[in-house]
C-alpha cells in the first residue's frame, strides 16, 4: 500500500499498515514532540539528505535483550587490550557528527544530515538522547548515540576511528542500561553487524509488544553517567 502522507499535525497511522519495506510515512518534520512520539509508537525516520521525511516501522526488527549481549573471549581481550575510557553524554554533538562523517565498510555515505543532527542535539539537551564514547586519551575513538524513552534504548548510529571502539561504546552501554532494568536495546534495521553482536530478529508485532510493556516505566531523563 502507499505510505501515508504526514502534516505537520497529522498523527501516525497505525505503525502496522506500512508497505511491505517498512515504510509507513512521509513529510512532518523532526521537531521534538514529533520524533517522541514516533519512537512511542515504534516508528523512527530514515532519509537521505534533500529528500522528505520518511517513517519506518519495518516488519522485522533488530533487538537485544537482557542477556543477549555476551561478547566472546576474543572481544573481551581486546577490549582490555585497547583499555578505552567510556564516557557517557560528555560529546554528544562530537559524537553524532562523527556518525554522520566517518565512512562504513559498504556504505556510500550518510543519512545523518545536518536535519538530523540538529534534531537530536535538541532531544540531547532535553534529556532524551543520549552518547556512549570510548575514549582513548584525549580522542575520541568510538561511540554511539540513540534517545531513550521509558525502559527502552533506541540505538541510532555507531562509529569507530580505532578498531573496536564501538564495540567498546555498545558494551557499556548494554551493561548500563540492563542494570538500570531496561527491558530492550532497538538496532532498527536487521543486518549481519548487528547480528554479531548479539542482536535477535522480533516481528513488528512481537517489538510492540515489548514496547508498550518498557514505556510503562519512567522516562530517566537528564544527562546519564555510567553506574557506580
């Protein structure tokens, strides 16, 4: 079926009734009120810069929960081998540049546009997104960033200058967010990286169901640190 076409007042339609992709609307903007409340409602933008708005909730999504995170002997050696410093919130716009600038292996470019890069500064500054950093002295090697609402963590984009440093990042931010009681870490978009590090396939259908049960919890809004 045809996405459906988002005014700037308009709700979501139902996150069910996308295309066969994932695709279930276009247009809106990235305000603040309007990105919470697609990730509410399990859906989350993806365009390319100078397109319009997209909003997917595709019919399969990637997803950690408790315990699915268990990295290998050989990562763990390596991790303690690099002996990152983590950080958290302390270079959020750094960070979210450095996704939207640092090449992938097999990626032509970005979809993090200046669009978007300011759209989730403001939610940093609101307490709703958040930056996960492996630092190696005064650089900074690795890191990701995402927004959290309730007892979900919704990943948007990782980098790495060093080898394993986004690894490095996601492992504290799974250990982090799992002792606080969260109930699921979203990776969106199911892809071979994101299954390696442990991710498991959930329909849309099982990933709504997971995420009205995590936004009855409250919102830890503000900026985080690690645990003590």
């Amino acid at each position: 079926m045809p996405a459906f076409f988002l005014r700037s007042t308009a709700p979501f339609p139902d996150p069910r009734t996308g295309d066969p992709g994932g695709l279930l609307a276009v247009g809106g903007d990235l305000a603040p009120g309007r990105l919470l409340e697609a990730y509410a409602a399990g859906i989350f933008p993806w365009f390319n810069e100078g397109d319009p708005v997209m909003w997917w909730c595709p019919p399969e999504r990637a997803v950690w929960l408790p315990g699915d995170f268990q990295p290998g002997g050989r990562l763990r050696r390596a991790l303690r081998a690099k002996g990152f410093q983590i950080r958290v919130d302390s270079a959020f716009e750094s960070v979210i540049q450095a996704c939207a600038q640092v090449r992938r292996h097999g990626e032509p470019g970005t979809w993090i546009g200046p669009e978007m890069i300011q759209a989730y500064t403001e939610l940093h500054r609101l307490g709703f997104a958040h930056s996960f950093e492996a630092w190696s002295g005064s650089r900074l090697a690795g890191g990701l960033y995402g927004l959290s609402l309730g007892a979900a963590f919704f990943g948007e984009s990782m980098f790495s200058r060093e080898r394993e440093a986004s690894k490095a990042a996601f492992a504290a931010l799974s250990e982090t967010v799992f002792a606080w009681g969260f109930h699921f870490i979203d990776g969106q978009l199911v892809n071979p990286h994101l299954s390696r590090l442990g991710a498991r396939t959930l329909t849309r259908d099982a990933f709504l169901g997971h995420l009205q049960e995590a936004l009855r919890e409250p919102t830890r809004r503000g900026s985080w640190g690690l645990p003590t």
